[in-house]
C-alpha cells in the first residue's frame, strides 16, 4: 500500500447501501405521528435523516411547523417523556421495516469487492439502534455485503454529527491517518460526520434521503424531473460539506481513485 492509498472507506446504510430511497425510518416515523394525531410531512421527516433515531424525533418535535400542531393538540409543549414514548412506539415498527428494507442497491455489493480486492477496510455507520442494525446487516449478509466493522451511535456515545463512530472504526482498524480514509453517505449529516472525522466525504444522491424516492416512483420521473432532483439533492450535499457528489455508491470507484491522485499531490480533505 502506497503512502497514497486510502486505507478505509466507511459506508452508511439506509439510503447508500441499502433501502433506495431510505425509506424504512421515513414510514415508521409517518406512523408513529399519524397515530400521535400530528400530521408530518415525509419532507419535514426527512430534515433530520441520518440522525439518531431519539435525536430524529428530537428535531421533528422542534420544527416550527410541528411545535404549534403538539401544542394544539396536547394543551402543552413537547416533553423528553413524549420524545421517550413516540421513541419506545417507533422501535417496534422500526423492526418491523428492516427485513422488507434490507434490498441492496445495485452495484454496492460488487464496490465492496473491488475496495477489499485494494486491502481497503471497509467500516459502516448509521442512525440505527443495534438491534435494528443486527437485523438489516443479516439480511445484507444473505445477499453477499459485509462490511468488516458497523457501529450505531450505542456503541460510542452518540451519534452523527459526532465524528466518534468513524473515529472508533479507524482506532479499530488501526489506520495511520483519517485523512486516507472516505466516508459514503446520503445525508448532510453523513457529510458531517466525515468531515468533522477529517475524512474525505462522497455524497449519494439519487438512491439516498435528499431525493426519497423509492426506485420505482424514480423510474417514473421524467429525465427532467430526475435532473431537477438531482441538482436538488447535490446542492443540499455538498452545502453540507460533500468533496465529491455521485448517483450511487456503486459509482465511487473512479472518486476513491481521484482522491488517491489527491493525496499523492499533497491535498487533504
């Protein structure tokens, strides 16, 4: 391994690896508040992706089209015992949205390959809980993806934009900088997370959280409803930090090779 070459590429889940359009969290977050009497958009839900889930509700709760709908509908503002009770009523409906989510996004599983075929380490972040993230990563599994380390905000403490979990997987796979090292994600909080790990930072637009499509109602799109989305979902990521913006994670290979270019000229992230 040269001292240009990337040492580790960390890959979120939902939306990147996974879920075309990361749809899991989205419908089980709808349910739960539309069983709560609030009524939130799938694009106020999506504000906040990439969270933790705890975190998530947090944020929906505070957003000033959500705030006055609680009060309204309570007498009160919200509270972290109702960010408590619409979490303990999500995690179960959350489980029930991984198996049917947990369908690898086309190409991801061959990128894998070819990183591991380079000696690359191959790490995984999420908003998930672990239980959650055991059962989306057996059926990954069954369908040929593992990655060699995933870790949930549980297992450091917090979550993104906390930098800690890509910190953890780099200290575990004993990597001689972050700055050789490429985060993968669809939210601006992925992109936060990798740039405050000093990573390089890729962010996926048309399978992730910024366009929130499932494939076939992307598929129906016009090219220039496709194009108007992805320009939408690229401004949003690269405001967010972003280096580089690409469709999907399958198409990265020639950006972990242009970075690699990068470092050999002396640049870093």
């Amino acid at each position: 391994m040269s001292a240009a070459s990337i040492e580790m590429v960390v890959l979120d889940w939902a939306g990147t690896a996974v879920d075309f359009g990361s749809m899991a969290p989205i419908l089980a977050l709808e349910d739960v508040f539309t069983r709560n009497g609030i009524a939130v958009t799938r694009t106020q839900l999506r504000l906040s992706m990439g969270l933790a889930k705890k975190d998530h509700i947090r944020e929906v709760l505070a957003l000033p089209e959500i705030a006055p709908k609680w009060q309204e509908h309570y007498r009160s503002a919200a509270t972290e015992a109702d960010v408590e009770r619409l979490y303990a009523e999500f995690t179960p409906r959350m489980m029930d949205e991984i198996a049917p989510s947990s369908v690898l996004i086309q190409g991801v599983r061959e990128f894998a390959s070819a990183l591991r075929q380079r000696g690359i380490k191959l790490g995984g972040t999420t908003g998930y809980t672990r239980a959650q993230m055991e059962r989306l990563m057996h059926g990954a599994a069954q369908q040929g993806y593992q990655l060699d380390l995933s870790l949930c905000p549980e297992d450091v403490g917090g979550g993104r934009p906390h930098p800690w979990m890509c910190c953890r997987l780099a200290i575990e796979f004993r990597v001689s900088a972050l700055a050789r090292c490429v985060k993968i994600g669809d939210t601006p909080s992925d992109m936060a997370e990798g740039r405050n790990a000093g990573m390089w930072t890729i962010g996926v637009t048309t399978t992730g959280n910024s366009v929130g499509l499932p494939p076939e109602e992307w598929l129906a799109l016009s090219p220039d409803q496709q194009a108007a989305a992805h320009t939408h979902a690229e401004s949003e990521l690269k405001t967010a930090g972003a280096h580089f913006v690409i469709d999907t994670a399958a198409q990265s290979l020639p950006l972990i090779d242009e970075i690699e270019a990068r470092i050999a000229r002396g640049e870093r992230p």
